[in-house]
C-alpha cells in the first residue's frame, strides 16, 4: 500500500522534540497573531463605526478586520524565508541524522546543531528560498507530465478525471521539495544548485513510487487537518463572540488558521519524516539518468534555470514547462 514506516516516522518526531516545540511555538503565535491582528483591526472599525448607523458600524468592523487580516498575511510573506531557513530547514537537517543512524552531537542544543549544519550548505535565507522556489517548479512540470499522460489515454471521461488528479498532485507534492533539500544536507553537498539538480533527477526517475506514496500522505495529512478544523470550530467561533461586532465568517477562517497550525507544526514534519524514508531507500545505489536529466530540461524552464546557476550561464529558452507532456 505505501513504502513508508509510520512507527520509525512517529520515533523520529519525538527524538526531534525541540523542533517540534520550536514549530508549535511559531505556528501557533502565527495563528494567534492572525487573531489579535484582525481583532484590533475590527475594534478599530468598530470605533469609527460608532459615528454612523449600525449598517455603518457592521460595515467598518467588517474592513477593519479584513485590513488587520490582510497586513498580519504581509508581514508573514516577508518572514517566509526565515521560517524555511531557520525551522523548516534545520528539523530536515535533523531528521536527515536520525535517518541515517547518526547520533546528534551531544554538548549542543538541536537547534543550535541543525543551524550550523544548514548555514554550511545554504550561506544565505535567500539561497536557500531560491532553489526551493525552482525546486517547486520543477515537481509542478513532473506532476503535470503524469496529468499528460493520463488525458491523452482513450478512457471516458479521461480529461475530466486528469484535471481532478492534476489538483489532487498539487496537493500530494507539498512536501517534496523539503524531501528534495534533505538530499543537499545529506550528501554533505556545497553546491546547493548541482545537488537539488541530481535530487530532481533522481525524483524524477523514480516519481510513481513518490507520487503513490505522497498521495497516501496527503490523504492521511488532510484528512486529520480536516478533523482538527471541526474540533477547533467551537474555540475559533467562541474568539469571534469575544470580538466586536458581528462577524459571520470569522469563527470559519479561524478553525482554518488553528487547524493549518497544527498541520505545520505536526502533520508536515511528519509527512516529510515518512517521504524521506521512502526517497533514501529508493535512490540507494542509483545515479542522475542522462535521459530524465534531457527530459527535466526539455520541459521545465525552472530546471534549466537551476542548470544554469551552476554553469553560471543563462537557461535557455525551449519547450514550456510540461509542454512535453
């Protein structure tokens, strides 16, 4: 059914444990952030409101907490580098440890220990958000070379159900690129660019194997997020009682934020925990294959432009990304 071992992935979590409080502490002040955010925004519009009628008053409430929404969401945009840089980056460098057998270095905070390890290999946040970034890209033009294959099949209603896998994909592969990055940290690589570019390769020659077992994940990640979001409709509509003003759909978003907090800070860590395991005993023994490598750079410009990071030149421009599918 799938290649990974959720007991070893469970182990590994709670042998990681200073991560993932790290990760709660974040996710959850995120989350909490949302609401103080958007409720001061509404307080205020609920002040102004008070020069009007009440269907002034509801309106100004509505935006003031829609503004408080809108610049907490900004501030978390600029600060997206550093959470993949500092937590994202450094449990994989962790976990990496533990996968292959590694004790961690005794004397030195985990943190501390995954820090250091990931500054060796990405100097900068920047460098490290970048390769992600044509990381991602590349996995999008893979997942779209299998919702090729499938319309093109004589099958009823074939293009309808490729359209339905195809968003079903993008959900499945959230986690890969952090598999992908692992590969860098574990082979102790300099050259982040080379390195994300022979993990692609690798990635891309054994994707049915990946695809299956990041499907699973998906569904087990998501259908315990989706519990949680029930669970935490009581508490997120007790906060919108407690907020000036009226606000329908306010105890709605706030399940939403509560339950992607626990899926960051819990359910991620450990899908990606699962997918490592099955990446590293699945590329055991292989090397990049030429033909995948002329087929990655044929249908993905993000991979051409990690190609060309490493010779320093410009990526040329052919096929569009999954055009060749």
């Amino acid at each position: 059914m799938w290649d990974f071992n959720i007991g070893n992935a469970l182990g590994m979590m709670g042998r990681t444990m200073p991560f993932i409080v790290l990760r709660m502490a974040i996710y959850f002040g995120i989350a909490v952030g949302y609401v103080l955010v958007t409720g001061t925004g509404a307080g205020i519009g609920y002040g102004v409101g008070g020069f009007g009628d009440d269907g002034f008053q509801a309106n100004s409430t509505l935006w003031g907490g829609m503004i408080g929404f809108g610049v907490f969401g900004a501030v978390m945009y600029w600060a997206r580098e550093y959470i993949l840089y500092i937590v994202k980056a450094g449990h994989i460098a962790v976990l990496v440890e533990l996968i292959d057998g590694k004790p961690l270095p005794e004397g030195k905070s985990q943190v501390t220990y995954a820090t250091t390890v990931v500054k060796e290999r990405f100097a900068q946040a920047s460098v490290l958000f970048a390769v992600d970034q044509l990381i991602k890209g590349v996995i999008g033009a893979i997942t779209g070379l299998v919702r090729g294959i499938l319309s093109i099949l004589p099958l009823p209603g074939a293009r309808q159900i490729s359209g339905i896998l195809h968003a079903f994909l993008r959900v499945a592969v959230g986690f890969i690129d952090e598999v992908i990055l692992a590969h860098a940290i574990r082979t102790r690589s300099t050259d982040p660019w080379a390195s994300a570019s022979d993990a692609l390769v690798l990635y891309g020659q054994n994707y049915k194997v990946m695809l299956k077992n990041a499907a699973w994940l998906a569904i087990i990640v998501y259908l315990l997020s989706f519990i949680v979001f029930l669970l935490m409709l009581a508490p997120a509509a007790l906060v919108v009682y407690l907020m000036p003003g009226a606000w329908a759909a306010g105890g709605f978003v706030f399940a939403l934020l509560f339950a992607w907090s626990i899926k960051a800070a819990l359910l991620e860590p450990f899908a990606i925990a699962c997918l490592m395991q099955v990446y590293f005993k699945t590329i055991e023994g292989q090397q990049p294959n030429p033909e995948w490598e002329a087929r990655l750079e044929q249908m993905s410009s993000h991979f051409r432009k990690l190609k060309a990071r490493i010779t320093g030149g410009a990526a040329p421009q052919t096929a569009r990304d999954g055009a060749s599918a």
